[in-house]
C-alpha cells in the first residue's frame, strides 16, 4: 500500500508540472454511507468434503470523514482521497451448548475497512457540476473471536467508484455536494487450518455501496 501511495503521488506531482497554471484543492468531507454485500461460509469434514453451506445477504451504513487533494485546471482534476475507517455491526453467533457440551461460549466476527484511498479523475461540465471515477484500495481488517479460536487472515479491498457532484464556489471556501456509487472485488478467506482439520473458508461477493458528501475545500 506504501508503495502504491508514493507512486499515486508522485504521478499527481508530475501531472500538475505538466499544466501552464495548475491549481491545487484541498478538502475536507463529511460522509453518509450504505453498504451491502453476500457472504458465502463453507464448512468441510476432516476427509475435505464440504459439510455445510451458509449463504447471508447483509447491509448496513455508516458515518465516516474523509480528506483529498486535487491538482488539475478549468477541465478536471485528477485527485487522491483517503478516508476514515468503516466498521460492520458485529454479527454474533451463540453456540447455546449445541456442541455436545454445556459450553454456551459464542463466535463474534466484524470488519473494519481500513487504510482506504481513492485515485479518482473529475471532469467539470456547465452549470458548476462535475463527473467522478476512480478506483479504490484499501485493508479489510477482520476482528473475530471464534469458538474454535480460529483465526481469518486480513485481505485488501480494491474496487470503483463513479458518481456526480455539484460546487458553489465562494471567496473563502467552495462548498461540494455528490453522489458515488461502489463496487469491490470479492474477497476470499479461510481459517488458516488444512482440509483435513476442520477447513473453513468465505467468500464475500457483490459487495457494492453508495455514499453522499458534503465537503468544503479551497483551491490555490
């Protein structure tokens, strides 16, 4: 990810040498953010045939800030933008002594999307509004207590983003209002224990969002 940051920054450095007069944004925003995805957990016996299948369908939202830099001229910008994290609710999963045992221990697991930026390209258009894509990396950081104690690894998350926005400009400081849609990669993971151990592994597909900013930011 360290290396991916400098290459990004030092591609917007050459880019912005590149314009006759080239301005530079920077901004502060204020997200809301729904967010949905279907996990896929496949549990198999010590032999390597699958047990159980469980398939979920989830979603949930959050509230989380974000800052970006721009460089670009009266065209677009090309920008980076990196945000605060994002955490699922925390699903829990209580074993209520169905083990065979009188254990009423339980399996708690959440995620937090963490460490995420966004490369992004904005092309202005007529009356102050303006076009946003861009592609996203970032961690998914997996906090789990597992009855088992088990243990997933963290993954990258990486996807896309495109949407619309509008910007009242002002003397002081400009004032944005957008609309962005998400898409990722689906993510696989597994307990980290071999199929003739009790192998667990999930998948999480179509994992896909939309967000709406308000931000203020001042150009030089």
């Amino acid at each position: 990810m360290k290396k991916v940051l400098l290459t990004i920054l030092a591609g917007m450095f050459l880019i912005g040498s590149a314009y006759a007069q080239p301005s530079f944004t920077v901004g502060l925003g204020l997200n809301k953010g729904v967010f949905a995805a279907e996990g896929k957990e496949e549990n198999f016996d010590e032999d390597g045939t699958i047990r159980t299948v469980t398939d979920e369908y989830g979603a949930f939202e959050d509230t989380y800030a974000s800052i970006y830099v721009e460089v670009g001229n009266e065209i677009g910008s090309i920008g980076l933008a990196y945000q605060d994290d994002v955490s699922t609710p925390t699903n829990v999963n209580e074993s209520n002594g169905d083990d065979g045992g009188s254990s009423t221990a339980t399996s708690t697991v959440s995620a937090d999307f963490s460490g995420v930026l966004t490369l992004y390209g904005l092309v202005n258009l007529p009356m102050n509004t303006y076009l946003k894509a861009g592609i996203v990396q970032g961690d998914i950081s997996i906090a789990e207590t597992q009855r088992s104690g088990n243990t997933y690894k963290d993954q990258d998350l990486e996807g896309y983003v495109l949407g619309f926005g509008y910007q009242h400009e002002a003397d002081a400081a400009n004032i944005r209002f957008e609309l962005l849609g998400h898409t990722y990669d689906d993510v696989k993971t597994n307990n980290g224990v071999a199929t003739t151990g009790n192998h667990n592994k999930v998948t999480i597909s179509n994992m896909i969002g939309a967000n709406a900013q308000i931000s203020v930011n001042r150009s030089f």
